[in-house]
C-alpha cells in the first residue's frame, strides 16, 4: 500500500509498474486518473486550487487503501493526490489496484475512488469567470459511497478545513 500527496505531476506508467513490481499474484491492475476539467456547473474553469492538512490527509487516506485491502484480501492499493494549483488537463489523482483477478481489482479501485470522493480531506476551490467558488461533493458522490455500507461525513466535501477537521488527526 503506497499513499502519496503531492505538487508534482506523476507518471502513470512508472506508477503502475512499480506498484506490480516483482509481485507473480497479481493478475489485474485497474486504474484511475481524475483530471482537471474546463468547464464544471456551467462555469469555465481557469484553474483549481486542492489545498489538504499534512498529516490528517495522508492518515485518511491510509486508512481508505487499509480498508481497501481488507475488503479485498490479497489486493495492494496506490493512491497519488495531487495539491496546489491545477489547471484544465492536469492530473489531480491516481488510484491503482492490483488483485489476483479483474472483478477484485475493479471493484477495490471504484471503492476507493467513491471513498475518496466523499472522506478525504481534500478541500478544492474553482477560479472560474464568475469568481472563486469552494466545490461541493455531489449527492451522487454520497451515493456511490453508500452502496458500499458507509455513511457519507462532510470531512472533505468542499468546505475549507476547519480547526475540527485538523484537531482529529493531530497528533
């Protein structure tokens, strides 16, 4: 299991294979790659700023590749966020998955994926023409999530972080 939050664009290929590196179980890789859109809610999109709280984010998102792996036993998770400011057609995020077959390797990248969505404290903040505007999960984001048994929380879902949100995970 590898978490990384970082500035730096990341290279797909040499991600995936390192996440398959020297490992004869694994028989499938799904993949995920959010990127940056131009356009979102009518509005053209300029840039997107992805602000996160060190410590708390990489803990939230160990805890969804653990979960990840428990779900599907024998898979290994790898999720790269990107933070800072973005623009239209850069890479935000990859998740990988590996499992001994398809169905698992599919199915533990789109929990993570509709996990992260929701529960990970990413905060995200759209410039577009109209002006700044914090972005929202949608409610078809927390019903992704609730196919899996889990109650949508609002720990990042838009909102800017709050001294709550940070006290959590301080050590």
């Amino acid at each position: 299991m590898t978490v990384r939050v970082q500035t730096a664009d990341f290279d797909l290929t040499a991600e995936v294979a390192g996440l398959r590196a020297d490992n004869p179980k694994v028989g499938a890789i799904a993949c995920f790659v959010g990127t940056v859109r131009d356009l979102n809610e009518g509005e053209r999109v300029e840039a997107m700023e992805l602000e996160h709280y060190p410590g708390m984010t990489e803990k939230a998102l160990e805890a969804i590749a653990a979960e990840s792996r428990r779900r599907w036993p024998g898979s290994d998770v790898l999720i790269v966020h990107r933070v800072g400011k973005l623009y239209p057609l850069d890479q935000i995020v990859l998740v990988a998955t590996t499992a001994a077959h398809r169905g698992d390797a599919f199915a533990s990248c789109e929990f993570v994926m509709d996990y992260l969505k929701t529960q990970a404290p990413f905060w995200k903040k759209e410039k577009t023409d109209a002006g700044e505007r914090w972005v929202d999960a949608r409610s078809t984001d927390d019903a992704a999530l609730a196919r899996w048994g889990i109650e949508p929380g609002n720990s990042g879902a838009g909102a800017s972080p709050s001294n709550a949100d940070r006290a959590e995970y301080d050590e």
